[in-house]
C-alpha cells in the first residue's frame, strides 16, 4: 500500500510556498511516496501538481478550531480520500524533510499512531496502566509537529472527538480544545513516541540549557543525528525565517532559554540539508 504525506494549511500565516517545498523535498528524498494530499481552508490554491488539494472536513472548519491548541488538526486522521489504513506521515508547515518520509510510515506497521515525544509523553507499558487504573485522568501528550498514522484506524482521534466521547465525565474539558491533549487522551493505549534518530523538534534537539551541555550533546548524538528524516522548528523564536537567516557560529535561543551555536559542530554537520530543506 501506497505512502502518503499529509499537509494542513489555513488562513495565512502559512502559504502555498510552505506546502510546495515540502511537496518538493518529499518527493525529492522519499521514493516510496505514493501521494500528496493538502487539506486546506479553500481551494484556490497554487498548490504542486503532484499534490492533491482536499477541503478541511465542515464541521471542523470553524475559527473555534484554528486557534489555540488547533483542534482543527484533530480531523486528520479521517480523510475519506484515502483508502482506510493507508500509512500517513503528517507535517506541521515549519518543518524541514531531509530525508526518506518512507521510514516514518514504517513504523506504523507495529502501531497505528506515532508522535513526536515531549516531556509531559510517556508513552510505555506503565503510563498505559495508570490511564487505565485512573480512567483516563492521567495520560501522557506528546507533539502534533509529526505524527506517522495509519488513515481510519479503529478509535482514532477524529472519531472519538465526533463522537463526543467524554474526558473525566466532562464533553467540554480543555482537552477537547488541544489537538497534543486530545490526541495523547484518546489513543493513549496505542500512541508511541516517534523515534528520535528519525524525527526531532529543532530546539528540543539541538539546543541545551547551557552551551556546553549543548556541545557535549552534539558530540553524543552526532551519529544518530545522520540517520534524521524531519526537523520541525515550533516555538516564535526557531521558526524557519530565523534559522535561514543566522550567521556561522551565531548563538540561538529559543523562548524556554535553551540555547546552542549555529555551526557545524553543535548542528552535527546537518546545516547544509537544514537550509536547503527550508528554503523554497
């Protein structure tokens, strides 16, 4: 069965520009790619041939969802389009594909749900048997920057958010206003992390508390770092435009404080792919 890369795009703070170069560099390193599908807020977009542009469901095609915590990415993994239990690789628009999308959609032939991990994420045997024991109240919610899914799969997010089903007895917990919460909430049973010698978040990754953490994270991690398909850049102060404007050597800081040099030894040799993913 075919791979598909799924991209949303809404209002304009994100452009066609975005979603064609990562159409581009899917394409361009992923031969197993069998299809593009756009969900979009309208559908007059000049959006790459190879793509196919496809309308955010109705009813979550509301300002309500796109603002927030995005409950509008929560209607992903429904896409009548698709044949049901296509393998999907999801990417937030500030991203950069470096690599074979072909091994994100691999891993969904051990689970039907992978997400990028975060702190508050532990997605393993122990944190299932307290979202079980405690009926759902603790969970863990990892990233929404990448997921790698299987299209429909028995129970998924969409489903389960139009099917009202009720977090803590309650149909209107703020989880329900968080894609991460409700996403992590609903499928905690079956979501993994993604590994993270495939996907990262840049400033998780490749930024340290202090800069000499960060070069002795390099130097760990520098092996692994080669094997890396995606690099998604949240957080205001890492975002695209700014990494493709630093100088060599240059200090970055995102919002937390976490901080590393732009150079080739702190970015384990990846500068040169960054940029060229990142640029359209």
């Amino acid at each position: 069965m075919g791979r598909y890369l799924i991209l949303m795009v809404w209002g304009d703070k994100y452009g066609d520009a975005d979603c064609n170069r990562l159409i581009r560099d899917a394409y361009a390193n992923s031969s197993s790619i069998r299809g593009v599908i756009v969900l979009s807020d309208r559908l007059n977009r000049v959006i790459d041939s190879r793509a196919t542009l496809h309308p955010i469901v109705a009813d979550f095609d509301t300002p309500a969802f796109k603002s927030g915590g995005l409950p509008v990415k929560i209607s992903m993994f429904d896409i009548d389009v698709l044949p049901e239990g296509a393998p999907c690789v999801y990417v937030d628009l500030d991203s950069a594909i470096i690599g074979d999308l072909g091994k994100l959609a691999a891993l969904t032939r051990s689970g039907p749900i992978w997400t990028l991990g975060t702190f508050r994420a532990r997605f393993n045997l122990w944190a299932r048997i307290k979202w079980r024991l405690t009926r759902g109240r603790s969970y863990g919610a990892g990233n929404s920057s990448a997921i790698a899914f299987r299209n429909r799969f028995p129970g998924n997010p969409t489903q389960k958010f139009r099917g009202h089903a009720p977090i803590f007895g309650n149909h209107n917990d703020a989880a329900r206003q968080n894609d991460d919460r409700f996403i992590g909430w609903s499928c905690q049973d079956l979501i993994r992390p993604i590994p993270t010698d495939l996907a990262v978040r840049f400033r998780m990754e490749f930024l340290a508390p202090t800069l000499a953490l960060n070069r002795v994270k390099a130097r760990a991690r520098r092996k692994r770092r080669q094997h890396l398909v995606l690099v998604t850049f949240d957080g205001d102060l890492t975002k695209p435009e700014t990494i493709c404007a630093l100088r060599d050597n240059e200090i970055i800081v995102d919002h937390h404080g976490r901080r590393g040099h732009w150079n080739d030894t702190e970015i384990s040799g990846l500068r040169a792919r960054l940029y060229a993913g990142l640029q359209d």
